[in-house]
C-alpha cells in the first residue's frame, strides 16, 4: 500500500510495531514458571486486554476441567473477573492483574489463548509463542487472524466446546508445535523499538528537517 501510495521502497522499512524492550531479552521459561511461583504442568496463558473482558471466565473454567494444563488469567482491571475466578480455589490457576512484566509472564506460558490485537499479536511472536484465537473484532482483527492463520503461526478455536480437544491435540503434536514457534519467530521483531530509531534517527537533521523512513508493520496485517 506505501509503494501503491508513491513513497519509493527505499524510504520504506518494515520493522513491526514498536514494542517494549522487555521482549528483546531472553527469558527461561523454566526460571520465569518458578517466579511466578507455577508448577511443572504445560502452561496455558489467557489475555483479554487490559480490562480483562471478554469470555475469559468461560474459557478459564473450560480448560481447568483438563487437569494436564495449569492456566494462567490476566484479569486486568476487571475487579470482578478476579473475583470470580479466585473462588473456584483451584491450585491450577494462577490470577494476575494488571502486569508490567508481561514479557516474564508470556515467557512462563506454553501456548497463549487471546484476541489477535496489533501489539499483542506483535507480542506473542516476540516471544516466539504458539497463539490461540479465540474471538476476533471484524476488520484489523479478522486481517490478523488470517495472516496469523495463513502462516501457521496460530490456530483458531470458534467455540468453547472444541477448546479442549483443539488445545489437547495441538500440545501432542510436538512437529506441528515446532512449526508454530519457528514460523512465530520467522515472523515476530522483537528488536521492533529499537530498529526503528535506528533507522529513523540518523536521517533526523540537526534542525530536524529530514525525511524519516517510514516504518512499516510486519508482525500483523
């Protein structure tokens, strides 16, 4: 579309949406599982945005009735959600707010469940992670998911009755499980903040009239 727009390819570089520098570390997953203070099951992660909404309690609930998985919720600020999900007393879940260590956190999950947003999408391939689609919001969502779809680096579930069969099947699957993560790394840039000051501050001017690069999304279309 840039090229089609009339801006010449090389003025154009694709380094995907900026995130922070939290993910352009290396995290052991072992290490981040124990700090978090999870036991050694295969870990499930399940975002839905800052305020938590979404059908989080349902998916948490369903996957906790498969007592291989240990699950993880990022309730966000959604008092209730957290709420809810505390009573059901299950030493398999584990319950977060509002997090600024989500690189640490994502690092401790095996397979990620969450809507296919741009940052968090950029997020999860970062951190070379298989993710699991569960709902998407018509326009850049729906373009996300098949691009994520298209590449074998996600798979979508479309209700709460295949969840289980769909996650058990896909974490037995150790071949099809490697493809996800080494596509996901094909696909994700981790460095993304970093790149993009490196290509845009050396065309700054001193009196800052110089044409940047335009910097182009490549982690979600």
């Amino acid at each position: 579309p840039l090229i089609q727009a009339g801006i010449g390819p090389e003025r154009i570089r694709a380094v995907g949406i900026p995130i922070r520098s939290q993910f352009n570390r290396t995290i052991e997953p072992q290490k981040a599982k124990k700090k978090l203070g999870l036991g050694p099951l295969p870990t499930i992660l399940i975002m839905g945005g800052g305020l938590g909404m979404g059908r989080l309690e349902l998916i948490a609930k369903e996957i906790l009735q498969a007592e291989e998985f240990q699950v993880i919720v990022i309730t966000g600020k959604n008092k209730r959600l957290h709420t809810t999900l505390s009573s059901l007393n299950n030493p398999r879940l584990k319950l977060l707010g509002y997090v600024d260590n989500i690189a640490e956190v994502m690092a401790a999950a095996d397979l990620i469940i969450s809507k296919p947003g741009g940052v968090t999408t950029a997020e999860v391939l970062a951190m070379k992670k298989p993710l699991i689609i569960y709902s998407s919001l018509p326009g850049q969502e729906d373009r996300n998911t098949y691009y994520l779809l298209n590449k074998g680096a996600a798979i979508k579930v479309r209700t709460l009755e295949q969840l289980i069969p769909e996650i058990s099947s896909l974490w037995q699957n150790k071949l099809r499980l490697k493809q996800m993560q080494e596509m996901a790394e094909h696909l994700g840039s981790p460095a993304s903040s970093s790149l993009f000051w490196d290509n845009v501050w050396p065309l700054l001017g001193q009196d800052g009239t110089s044409e940047p690069i335009i910097a182009s999304n490549t982690s979600s279309h």
